[in-house]
C-alpha cells in the first residue's frame, strides 16, 4: 500500500484495480511478522522454550495479517452462519482495502531515513571497506538479526526463549547458514544487505520496505502458494460442511 502513495487521483485507482483483479484476496503476511515466526522456528529447533511453534502460511486470505500491527478494534459477535461469517469479513476486507487503495486523496509519503543514513555511513566508512569482502558479508549478517531483534515482540520471544544472551546470537547466525532453510526470508534480506554494503551501493529511504517485502516474495512464494492455497480450501470446505451438517 506504500507503494501507491506518490499516485493518486485516476493513476491510483488504475493501480489498485490491477492488484485487487491480479491477488483475488491474497496477500502476503507482513514481513515483520514473517520473520519473528522464523526466529521463533529456529529457537524451536535449537531446544527452546519456544519449541512447537507452527509457522502460519505467508501467503493467505486471512484479515488484516499484512499490516505490521493488528487493528485494536474488538469484532462484533457472528450472527450469521459460520461458512457466512468466515466469507463476509474476507469480503469485508477486501472491499475495505479497495476504498483505501482508490481514495483520491493525495498522500505524501514518509520517509524513514535513520536506517538509510546509517547503512550509507557504513559503505562509507574506509575502516569497514578495508576489511576482506567474507568478514563485511558477515557484518551484514549481524546488521540484519540485528534489525529483527530491535522489534520488541522479538526481544521478548528471545527472553522467553530461555537462552541466553552469549548462546542467542550464535543460534540466530546458525540458522541463517542452515541448509534446512529455517529462516529463508531472513537469509535473503542478509544476503541483498550484504551485497549492497561490498558495492558500496548507494542507499535510499524506500530502501528498508522494498528490501523486506521483495525478500519476504521471493523465499516464500513459489513453494508455500500451492499449500496455502490448499490449506484455505480444506479449511473452507470444512466450514461449509459443518454448515451443512447444522442445517434443518
């Protein structure tokens, strides 16, 4: 949705009727999100207190799971059949969607240049540039658990982790470099970070949202559309026979 801000008026709403045609209702989960549950995982396989976390699929029909924090708004109770209520607020959402993506109001976007300014400064900085191309790749890799853990639910799934601080870091990097692809997305966004820091790439503020949502795309969508589409399916079509099972 970010990315429709520079536009409005008739180029906004051609936009938006594009991507609400092309997605049918599907969308990808926030990569926040995205990535605490990959970090989640890989506390899970290193034995702790996290274990028997389940991943939820990253693309899905699922209300309001692409915006970094959940409405507040308490839902109204169902009134309508489950199958009904299950349909109607997806519905709801999208309708919803389609009236912010198409408001002619011209928004000006927002800029967060902090982390821009500080990855220039680094690419920058000649001490960093003359350390060999392995250990700027591995700076990168710790810039990045870095960016994750900074986000406050992810300190606190790390406190109740039961690990601590001096074993954290190592099974953070270990699960970067595991072949299991426990942290696919994060992996990604280490490798694009530390690609752009060896060629001294020049940064800009848009920089943080296409690095993470692109990432976030390109682990997960190929192999987990297909078995969240099927997930979807068998979850809708046991709604409906609950309803059919309920009816006079």
């Amino acid at each position: 949705m970010s990315e429709t801000t520079p536009l409005y008026g008739a180029k906004r709403k051609r936009l938006a009727l594009t991507m609400l045609q092309l997605s049918h209702g599907w969308h990808m989960r926030n990569p926040v999100h995205v990535r605490r549950d990959e970090i989640a995982s890989v506390l899970s396989n290193a034995g702790a207190s996290a274990a028997g976390h389940n991943q939820p699929e990253v693309f899905t029909l699922d209300v309001d799971s692409q915006y970094a924090t959940f409405p507040g708004a308490q839902s109204e109770p169902a009134t309508l059949p489950e199958c009904m209520n299950w349909l109607s607020t997806r519905l709801a959402a999208v309708a919803a969607e389609f009236d912010l993506l198409t408001d002619p109001q011209h928004i000006a976007p927002t800029k967060t240049t902090g982390w821009c300014e500080e990855l220039a400064a680094l690419g920058r900085d000649a001490e960093f540039q003359a350390l060999p191309v392995a250990r700027r790749r591995a700076a990168a890799r710790a810039r990045a658990l870095v960016d994750a853990v900074a986000d406050p639910p992810v300190s606190e799934l790390l406190q109740r982790s039961g690990l601590s601080p001096a074993a954290t870091a190592p099974v953070l990097l270990q699960g970067l470099e595991d072949r299991a692809d426990t942290m696919p997305f994060l992996r990604l966004y280490a490798d694009a970070l530390g690609e752009r820091l060896v060629n001294r790439t020049r940064w800009e503020p848009n920089d943080l949202i296409d690095m993470l949502y692109l990432a976030c795309a390109a682990a997960y969508l190929d192999p987990t559309v297909p078995r969240s589409i099927s997930a979807h399916r068998t979850k809708f079509d046991s709604i409906m026979a609950a309803s059919a099972a309920q009816s006079p």
